[in-house]
C-alpha cells in the first residue's frame, strides 16, 4: 500500500483556496488537514468542487 504522499494527488480550487486531497488527509492553502476531522457536507462538497475542476480540465483540453 501507498503512504500518502507516494499516491497522486489532485489540487483544484475551492471556495477561492488551493486544495490538494490525498487519500488521508488535504492540504487547503498549505495546511494539511486529516480527512476525519471534517464533516460529511465538507468533504461532499470538497468532492463536488473536484469533480467540476475535473470536468473543465477535460472540456478545456477538447
């Protein structure tokens, strides 16, 4: 198994943050932060804003 910071990590924009997720833990503006000291909404919408950076990556590269 990876350790944390072996695995990709994916940076997106949040919120007008940098935001770099790793399986364990994210880092927001050069804090890292442990996944389990965040709330549920947190990290859904943590996802939300990854899946839509995700999505115009690709559309911009088209």
């Amino acid at each position: 198994m990876l350790k944390d910071d072996e695995s990709h990590p994916v940076t997106f924009a949040f919120m007008g943050h940098s935001v770099t997720a790793y399986p364990t833990f994210i880092l927001v503006d050069g804090v890292k932060i442990s996944r389990s000291q965040l709330t549920f909404s947190f990290q859904l919408a943590l996802a939300k804003a990854m899946r839509e950076s995700e999505e115009n990556g690709r559309a911009e590269g088209q």
